[in-house]
C-alpha cells in the first residue's frame, strides 16, 4: 500500500509539472513577462511583412509561431518576445534559418 502511495505522488507531481515543460527546440531568456510586448503586436509585425499567421503561443520563453513565411513555406518559427527579433525557422524539422 506504501508503494501505491509513491507512485500515485510521483504520477501526479509529473503530470503537474508537464505544462510547463517546453520543447527545447528554442529558449529565450527575456525577463519577466510583463515587459514583453503583446503576440497581438508581433502577428501584426509579421503580416506587414508578408507573414500568415494560423497561431502563436509561448514555447521556451519565447513567441512560437506557426504559419507560412513571405516565400510561402509552412513553418514553425520562433522570436524573441521583447525584440521581436527572428531566432528560428524551421519546416518539417529542415532548419530553414537559426540565428546565429
């Protein structure tokens, strides 16, 4: 019965915790998020510049977006949520572009 016990705390510690986990693909350290600028502002950003955006979330700190470049790929890309500065750009797991 102990060993129950364990178990069922060490399934719900992890299942908890998993939310919060990232991907790893990409991680921003920007600070505290109240001094990020809104996924609104960054969407509208990216649509000036011939982005189309089908969503946007925050993965590893940073903004990951999903949708298709100005050259018409279908691609996950992630920014820096304070610059808005590009940081990866990849589709179907090919890197189309990583800073540097």
């Amino acid at each position: 019965m102990k060993y129950l016990y364990h178990v069922l705390a060490a399934a719900i510690a992890l299942a908890a915790a998993s939310p919060a986990l990232a991907t790893g693909k990409m991680t921003c350290n920007a600070g505290p998020q109240s001094k990020w600028k809104s996924q609104a502002a960054l969407q509208a950003s990216l649509k000036k510049q011939g982005w189309q955006v089908r969503k946007s979330k925050v993965d590893g700190g940073c903004y990951e977006v999903y949708g298709t470049d100005p050259q018409g790929n279908r691609v996950e890309a992630y920014f820096h949520p304070v610059t808005f500065e590009k940081l990866l750009v990849s589709r179907r797991g090919e890197v189309l572009f990583r800073k540097k």
